[in-house]
C-alpha cells in the first residue's frame, strides 16, 4: 500500500489515528478525534495510539514516522480533564497515568526516528507526545502554543513530561514551564530548545518528511548536546541557577532544588500541593533514576487528583469553560456585529480597553482624550505593551506595528459616532459620565447609527444614573475591566432593567472575542464585584484601628492565600477611590457597608495610597531589607484615639473576619439576585478580586466548610462586633435545611 491512508483497525471508522505510508518508507501518522474542535487524550484517543504503534512495530520497511494532527487549529491539548472527574480512587489515575507514560515510552523507542509536527495547541500530555518524539518542528501560526499547563488544574504532567522535559532543556527550565503552566509560541519554544525549528504552517508537513528522513534515532550524546545548546541559550530564571555546573552534579542539583521549594514556598503559602510535588518529582527521577521518576510522577497525580485543591481548581476551570459558552441572552438574540470600537478616555483604563480591543478582538480603535497629553499617555501604554510582547519574541515588529496602526487618536468626537460600541473610562464622576453618554448619543444620531451600545467601565456608579436621560437606554450597559486591563481576566457585564438583550448578547460577544471571562450581573450599587470587596476592606481598616498592625492585616490575609493584602491593595486602587464608594453602599445596605472612620482620618491628612506618595505605606522611602516596603510611620499617631485599647487583634482573626464579610457579601448579592447563579460568582470573585483560588471561589467555600459553621461564626461574631456579619437569609435558610443537598450551592 502506498501514499495511501490506513486506519489502523478496519473495523473503527471512527479512529482517532491513521497511518498513510509512503513510498519512500515514510509513515505518515495523522490524529484527529471526530467531531472534535480540539483533540484532547480519552481512552478511545489511547486505543487508537497503541494500535498505531501495533502497526508500525511490525512494519520492517518503515524508515522513518512524521505525527501530526489533522484537526485545524489544534495539535493535543491534553487530557480530557472530565475523566479526573469520573475517577473514584487515586490508584485508579495512577493507572492511567502508567498507561499514557507505558504509550509514550513505546513511541520513544521505536526503531525508527519520530518527528512531530505541531501546528495548534500543544498542551499537556499533548506536549508530553511531542516529548516522547526524536524531534519536534513547530509551525508558526497564532494557534501554536506548547506548555505544561497541568498545575492550572491543581495536579502535575504525568506522562513522562516531568522526567523528559528537564533532560531536554534543562532543570531549571522545565520547573519554570511546569510551575507557571506558561504557554509558549513557536520561536519561544525554539529559543529555549523545546522544539527543534520553526516553520511557515504550509512548509509544515514537507520540512517533517524530509527530517524524517535524515534524521537518525537520537543517541544519548547528540541528545547531551542538545541539552547543552539549550542551556546556553538560556539565561535567568530562578535566580540565575540554571548553568550547567549545578545541574550536573547531585550537590548543586540540591542547591537548584531547595531554592526553587524556597522560592515556591513564598508564592503559595503552602496552599497549592501541585507545584510542591513537580519538584519533588523531578528531584527523584534524579537522585533514583528516571523510572523511579516515572513512578512518582503516576502516584503524585493519584494523589493530587483526589484532593480538594485540584477538585477545587477544577471547578473553577469548569465554571470558566461554561460561561465561554453561555450568550446570557435567549437562543435567538443574537448579537450585533461589532466592527469598530470607540473609548473615552485615554487613561489607565482606557489605554488597557483599548490595547485589548485591538490586540485580542482585533478591532480598530478610536480612542479619544481631553488632551493631547492624555492621548498621549494612553498610546504610550498601547506601545509599551506591543514593545514587551516584540521583546519577549511573541510577534514580531511589523505584527505589532499592523495593531498599533488600528488605534487612532482623537481630542473630539471624529470617528466616534460611527462605532458600534463606545466604552467610557474617564473620571468617576456622575455628571461627566451623563454627559459623555448625551455626547455619544449625539455623535451617533449625526451619523445615523442608532444602534450604538455606550458602555461605561464606572467601578462604582449605577449604571441606571448614567442613564438616567438617555435617549436610548436600552442602548446603555456597564463594562466593568479590571486592572491592569491587559493580564486581569474578568469583566463584569451589568445589564439595567431598561438594557436590551440585543446589547447584552453584542457586549458579551465583544467582551469575549476581548479575551475575557464574562460574568453578566444585574445593576445596583457597587454591582457584584465592588459589593463584595467593600465590606472586606472596610473590615481591614477597622481591624487596624483596633490595634492590630498594617504589616499584620496583610500578612495574615496573603498568608492565608489572597494575592494581596487589603491595605496594599487599598493603597493601589487609591485610598479615596476605595472608601468613594462607602457612601452610596451604605445609604443602600445600611451600616454593614460604613467605612470605618480611619479612611477619612487618612484622606484628610493626604494619605491616598501609592499615587500620593504615602498610604498605609510608605512609597518615598526606599524598601528595607527583604524587600518589604515600610509602613507609614505616622499613621500610628493618626489613628491612635481609634484604639480600643483591648489586645490587637491576631492573624486568625483578621482572617476570619474579613473572609467571612466577603463570603456574606456575596450570598447577600445571591439572595438579591445580582448574580444569577453561585458559579458566576465564584469566578467574579476569583478572576476580579484574587479571592483565595484553591477554595474555588467564596460559594465553593461555604460548601468546603459548611454552611452551618459559617453560620455559627457569623453570628458568634456579630454578638461581638455589630451587625455587619448577620448571616445573608440565603445563608441561614441553608443553615436550616434537613436534607445535605440543601445545605449546599454545589451538588
Ligand atoms: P485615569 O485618571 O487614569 O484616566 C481617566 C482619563 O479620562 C484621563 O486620561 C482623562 O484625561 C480622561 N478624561 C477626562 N475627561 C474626559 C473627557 N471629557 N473626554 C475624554 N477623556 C476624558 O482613570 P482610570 O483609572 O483609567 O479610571 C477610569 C474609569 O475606570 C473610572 O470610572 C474608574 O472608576 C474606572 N475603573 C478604574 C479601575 C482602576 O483600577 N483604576 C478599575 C475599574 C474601573
């Protein structure tokens, strides 16, 4: 049979692998899961791959087997992550992780050099195939991305990845790839000797051939050499550990090893077992041999797999793959098309909306400013993100260039009226946002384009105020980014009861081809995301005026796993900024939402947070040693007659307090119907304020710990402090139920 395509079992029509050989002895072996869009490892996917190693075991005249994938946009993305769910018993995934490495081992020793072609996502045990390969050859497309992004999901690459990828570009490398999960793109990829070269997509399939070919089965000195090449490619990470000298010999292997726990230790406060095992994995198949890495590396995701953190994790991933899907809006809304996109304002904000317009959604921007030098200011943060993005080999300059030219600046209307969708990011001011709403009305009526959506990016004003004498209301929606717009990746839609569902579907629409999670929440004070935060750092300032210290209150609440503490954040959103807000949530909420006095004591005397020098710390003055900013030495003096004079208050307090004033706050918004379900709040809460990742959100927490505990502290602490932490009725109705199912958000 030649140059013709052969499923390897007559039988299946539906195979996941095919083989076509070729006269030249060259086998070509192409994988598609049917129906698909992106081919993921099931067991079907693992049936189908042991048949095609059956076939060409057996097949003498074979000389050489070029893999690639058949599915447009997507090489292997991994393992279906919903097999971890169906799982019962660690022992059970420690099986399919021996499986996948028994597979891959096989397709490592075949008696003929393998070449992978990549074109698409090359993830996880996608990655770990590619590893098992002799080479790999990348194709350079926006699709293409390759990583280890297991301990995302709380667990590690057991398919032989933890043990292949460092003898391939080094130890210090690989823990980088497997702790982050980062993802690389193609010329990234060859920099660091992950693939072998790049090619044009179309060039792909030939440039495999043809390296099949020549290629001869790797020895362990031309792969020595490799591994060198790589390293000396590289420089940096973990504190520039990563020469050759160290990771040679089992002493310095020690040394790279204890710094990386070290400096994994201060990032996750020991709340993310996955990242822990990795290293320690890796260290094994060093100091024991790679099979007794192999060993470990099935048994740890045996383990991780079954525990609350990955299970945690993975809800979350869940939680965000659904709302991917999900219009917010009935069947048969479907959504404008959105060609060009206008933003008000070109500041921090603004400039982020509009970097992501362009870049993720790829739609011309027109961007205007009060003044030359605020357009200015936006474009240079427009640049200086295409700048880093050039540097780090992501795309390349004439790429970059093609997007700036997209953003066009403008100190009037030129240009706006005409947009689909304007976003406003200036001051948080009512009366200006009015009447950039009345403008943009205007603008658009002289262009005759009625249909276009003004969205405003307010943290704090209801959106309903805005559009109080809109002309057309239901043209009005609030898109609530986050900041840094460029890396955070929530935005919070707020639809009022006069938004259409035609603007809904085209803004969630936007918001997603932006790159973003949506959450689509309904209109009211502080939404759901300000809602939450406000009572959680009100807590904070008043846990200071009792006496417990600045450095304490962050402390505990970034040692218990927050991202940062409430005051550091409070100074970086701006001291005036985060109690603006306290008003309107109190004359909504009542007392629970009362910013505590220290606040205004601290904007009366200046101190608004980073951008005026000093906060809660202290900007001016150097970082001491360890790196730790000072704390405002005067603040001790300010807030001192607040003082209670009983004993400060200690980390399991601070802890308790504000985390359970978040968790409240967002049962509040659930009982309220702000938020329609308990999983978009999870994802608001985690992908917009950091709240603790490995719970999976404050509603998975209340499952994790039990309603009827958060109950009995809630109410125990409001005995002792006030009324602000009543249990939401949502919550104590669950408190009160018989049945277990009722006593949770979560089956
Ligand atoms: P900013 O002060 O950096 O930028 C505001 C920009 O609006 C300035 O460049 C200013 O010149 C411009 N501007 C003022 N009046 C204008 C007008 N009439 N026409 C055109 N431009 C005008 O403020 P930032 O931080 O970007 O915030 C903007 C909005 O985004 C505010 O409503 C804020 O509450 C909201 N927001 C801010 C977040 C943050 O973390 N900074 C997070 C989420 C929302």
């Amino acid at each position: 049979m030649s140059n013709t395509p052969q499923h390897v079992s007559s039988s299946a029509t539906d195979e996941v692998f095919t083989l076509e050989k070729r006269d030249d002895g060259i086998v070509i072996l192409r994988f598609a899961v049917p129906g698909a869009r992106q081919n993921t490892i099931t067991a079907d996917f693992a049936d189908s791959f042991d048949r095609a190693l059956d076939a060409i075991e057996h097949d003498t005249e074979v000389i050489g087997v070029v893999l690639i994938s058949d599915t447009p946009g997507s090489f292997l993305a991994g393992a279906d992550i919903g097999l971890f769910d169906q799982v019962e018993s660690a022992a059970e995934v420690e099986g399919l992780s021996k499986r996948g490495q028994a597979s891959f081992t096989r397709l490592s020793k075949l008696h003929v050099p393998v070449v992978a072609a990549i074109e698409g996502s090359c993830l996880g045990g996608g990655l770990e195939l590619a590893l098992a390969c002799d080479v790999r050859i990348a194709a350079e497309s926006r699709a293409t991305t390759l990583g280890l992004p297991e301990v995302m999901l709380g667990l590690l690459p057991a398919g032989g990845g933890t043990q292949r990828l460092p003898r391939l570009v080094g130890i210090a490398t690989a823990l980088d790839l497997m702790l982050t999960g980062r993802k690389l793109r193609a010329m990234q990829a060859k920099k660091i000797g992950l693939v072998d070269s790049v090619v044009a997509p179309e060039a792909l399939l030939l440039e495999a051939i043809r390296q099949a070919r020549m290629a001869g089965k790797r020895s362990s000195t031309a792969r020595a050499s490799l591994l060198q090449r790589a390293r000396d490619r590289v420089s940096g990470g973990l504190g520039g550990l990563t020469n050759a000298a160290l990771e040679d010999n089992p002493a310095g292997r020690r040394v790279l090893f204890d710094q990386a726990r070290k400096t994994l230790r201060a990032k996750t406060h020991g709340h993310y077992p996955a990242p822990e095992r990795i290293i320690d994995v890796v260290a094994t198949g060093y100091a024991q041999g790679i099979k007794a890495g192999y060993a470990a590396e099935a048994r740890a995701l045996g383990e991780l797999a079954l525990g609350a953190v990955s299970k945690a994790l993975r809800h979350v991933y869940h939680a965000t793959e659904s709302l991917k899907k999900a219009s917010f809006v009935a069947r048969n809304v479907k959504p404008r098309a959105v060609g060009h996109a206008g933003v008000l304002g070109a500041g921090l904000m603004g400039a982020g909306i509009a970097t992501v317009t362009v870049d993720k959604a790829g739609l011309p921007v027109r961007l205007k400013d009060v003044s030359d030098d605020g357009l200015a200011r936006g474009m240079q943060q427009v640049r200086s993100f295409y700048d880093k993005r050039v540097a780090k080999k992501a795309m390349t300059q004439a790429a970059a260039d093609r997007c700036l030219y997209q953003v066009t600046a403008t100190t009037d209307y030129s240009g706006i009226g005409a947009a689909d969708i304007v976003i406003e990011a200036v001051f948080e001011d009512l009366a200006l946002k009015q009447s950039m709403l009345a403008d943009v009305e205007a603008a658009a009526d002289a262009r005759g384009n009625p249909d276009c959506i003004f969205a405003t990016n307010t943290s704090s004003l209801p959106i309903a105020d805005i559009a109080a004498h809109a002309k057309r209301p239901e043209n009005v929606i609030g898109l609530h980014y986050f900041s840094p717009v460029e890396k955070m990746p929530l935005l919070e839609i707020i639809a009022t009861d006069k938004t259409s569902k035609k603007t809904i579907a085209t803004a969630v629409a936007f918001g997603k081809a932006q790159g973003k999670t949506v959450i689509v929440v309904r209109d009211g004070p502080g939404f759901y995301t300000t809602r939450t935060l406000s009572p959680y750092l009100n807590e904070a300032a008043r846990l200071l005026a009792e006496g417990a210290s600045v450095r304490a209150i962050d402390e505990a609440l970034v040692d218990y796993g927050f991202p940062v503490g409430p005051l550091t954040l409070l100074d970086e959103v701006g001291v005036d900024v985060g109690v603006k807000v306290g008003p309107i949530l109190e004359a909504a909420f009542g007392e629970r939402m009362a910013a505590p006095d220290a606040s205004a004591k601290m904007i009366d005397a200046g101190y608004l947070g980073r951008k005026s020098g000093k906060g809660f710390y202290d900007y001016t003055a150097k970082k001491k040693q360890g790196g730790k900013r000072p704390v405002n030495a005067e603040l001790a003096t300010l807030l001192a007659d607040d003082e209670n004079g009983g004993p400060a208050p200690g980390a399991a307090e601070i802890v308790e307090r504000c985390t359970l004033l978040f968790v409240n706050e967002a049962a509040h918004c659930l009982s309220e119907r702000i938020i329609d379900d308990p999983m978009q709040g999870d994802i608001g809460a985690i992908f917009g304020l950091g709240f603790l990742p490995f719970t999976g959100g404050p509603f998975r927490y209340v499952d994790t710990v039990g309603v009827r505990r958060i109950v009995d502290r809630l109410q125990a602490l409001a005995e002792r402090h006030g009324p602000r932490f009543r249990p939401a009725p949502i919550l104590k109705t669950m408190a009160q139920a018989t049945s277990d199912s009722h006593q949770r958000f979560y089956p």
